[in-house]
C-alpha cells in the first residue's frame, strides 16, 4: 500500500512555511449585504444561508475595521502567542460595496502585523475595478491579498435548487479575472450536498484544478433554524448524506485536485444554538481526525488521482 506522508496541503503548513511563523485569521464584519438577499437577484438568499451569513463569530459591522482587527488581535495573540494575522473580510458579499467604501475598508486594514487580507465574496460580485485596485494595494502596502468566493458545487442543477442566483459561468469568469490581475483566490465548496453525486463531487475538484485555483475551503453541509433549507429538513424533504458516504467524498475530492492547491478547511462549524444538523453530532476536529486516518489507512492523499490536464490522459 502507497502511503504519502503529507496528506494534503494544509493551511497552518503553508503559512508558516510563507510567513515564517503561526499566522491566524481575524474576522472583519463590514456594513455590507448580498445580491442575492437585498433584491438585486433574490430577496430569499440560498437556502442554507441564516441571517448572521457565514460571521457568527464576528463583532457588529458598526465597530471600526482598525478596532475590530485590534481586539480580536488582542485576544488570539493572547491566547495562542501570535503575532502575525490575516485580516478577514468574512460575512457576506463584501465586493458589494459602493468602491470608495471598499477601498477605505481595504485600506484600514492595512495594519502593520497583517501579513495578508482574505475577502469573501460571491463570483457575480467581481469586477475589474475592484481588482485594479487590490493589486494596486498588494504593491503598495506589500500585503498579500486573496479573494474567497463561494461556488459549492459545479452542478447548475444544484446550483439553481440553491437559489445561489448565478452559475458555473460567473464562477469561471471570475476566477480568470482574479488570476488576471495577480490577485490569490480560493473556492468554497459543500462536499456532502444531497442533491449531488460523487460524479459532481469529483468534476467540482477537477474544474478547480483546471482554472487554477489557489486555495480551497471544503464545508461541510449544516443546516440552521430558519432558513429555506431547514424547513426542507424539518418536513423531510431532505436528508444528510451518510457520515461514512461524507468522509468518502473528501477524500475522493483530494485524491483529484491539484496537490499544489491549499486546502484551508475540510471540515465547518455552526451556531450550536440555531444547528438542525451539523457534523452528524461530533465536533469539527473529531471528523478532521476521522478523514486523515482513512486516509492514512488506505494510502489515499491529494492528488492521487491529478492527472487528467495538458492531455495526459491521452497523450504520451
């Protein structure tokens, strides 16, 4: 049996190997909603998404970026001895922003020990102005930059019963334009969505790969209290995959991606409190230790199964 000492291509490895040191995330909640909520596209929003979005965790929009970044810097450096931070621009769509806004949003969060500044953001909310100025930023400031897009799944099937509002097309473009001006990007995706296949699962790690994807985050599937999706749940409508089936699909979406791609999580969290379901009862790191020892027990790591790109698989 192969075994392969590194597993996959973890984010804690990366940034201490870019950075030199343990480098941690600081959430940053801006003043900023979604196309997909305020009418643009949709007043619904997908049909996982709660009211907080993805920033449970996070201090009110209205405190200033400099001091949501001071004090959560306060207390993670206190806690785990860090000295260097990403700043993270984490709820919702935060390039749906009016541009002058963004920028001294941006521009705030240039602290002297940010190593770099993370935004979450949606595939149809990327424009080539905001990406002029990021670069500009990158270089000036000399702060890395990357930009987080949610895209879940490659089906536009699963896409559209989503209410996600776009599909893979915006994705694609938005992934060549970030890549056009230099900017770092990450994908986000739901691994153990029911509506999907292995095959989605697979082609979605592959489509990732293709365009050049520099960093991916996997979640998986919670369901809240008062979504779409958690009514759906609550009237049997849908029903989470088998946990067994869940490690099965991770570990297949590693074996094809890009071995050079990080993998940032592979597992999600929730609000305990507004969960229906999340990680089949266990805590985040329980399923994480899960997925590495199948791994380690059947000699499966990322990029096992990379090499299907530049006609390898025909051309010798």
């Amino acid at each position: 049996m192969e075994v392969k000492a590194t597993l996959y291509n973890k984010f804690s490895d990366y940034l201490k190997n870019k950075y030199g040191t343990k480098v941690y995330k600081l959430p940053v909640n801006l003043p900023v909603s979604c196309p997909n909520r305020d009418g643009c596209l949709s007043d619904k929003g997908c049909i996982f998404c709660g009211e907080e979005g993805a920033g449970f965790e996070s201090l009110p929009n209205y405190v200033p970026v400099s001091e949501q970044l001071l004090r959560n810097a306060a207390y993670i450096g206190r806690n785990y001895s860090a000295h260097k931070f990403i700043a993270y621009f984490q709820n919702y769509s935060n390039t749906y922003l009016p541009f002058e806004d963004f920028k001294r949003y941006v521009t705030n969060a240039c602290m002297e020990n940010v190593v770099a500044i993370y935004i979450s953001t949606r595939p149809d909310c990327i424009n080539d102005r905001y990406l002029e100025f990021l670069n500009e930023t990158s270089k000036t400031m000399q702060k890395d930059i990357v930009i987080e897009l949610g895209i879940q799944t490659v089906n536009y099937k699963t896409l559209k019963m989503l209410n996600r509002g776009h599909t893979l097309a915006e994705f694609i473009d938005a992934m060549l334009r970030i890549k056009r001006f230099g900017i770092g990007s990450c994908a986000h995706c739901i691994v153990d969505l029911p509506m999907d296949t292995m095959d989605d699962v697979v082609e979605t790690s592959k489509v990732l790969s293709a365009l050049g994807v520099d960093q991916v985050k996997c979640h998986s599937l919670y369901i809240l209290k008062d979504t779409v999706l958690g009514e759906m749940y609550l009237r049997g409508e849908i029903k989470p995959v088998e946990f067994e089936e869940y490690i099965e699909r991770v570990i297949s979406f590693l074996e094809y991606l890009d071995p050079s791609i990080v993998i940032q999580r592979l597992a999600g969290r929730a609000p305990e409190e507004r969960s229906l379901f999340c990680n089949w009862g266990m805590s985040w790191w329980k399923v994480l230790d899960m997925i590495e020892e199948k791994m380690k027990a059947e000699g499966r790591y990322q990029g096992r199964k990379f090499g299907y790109l530049n006609g390898e698989t025909c051309i010798k």
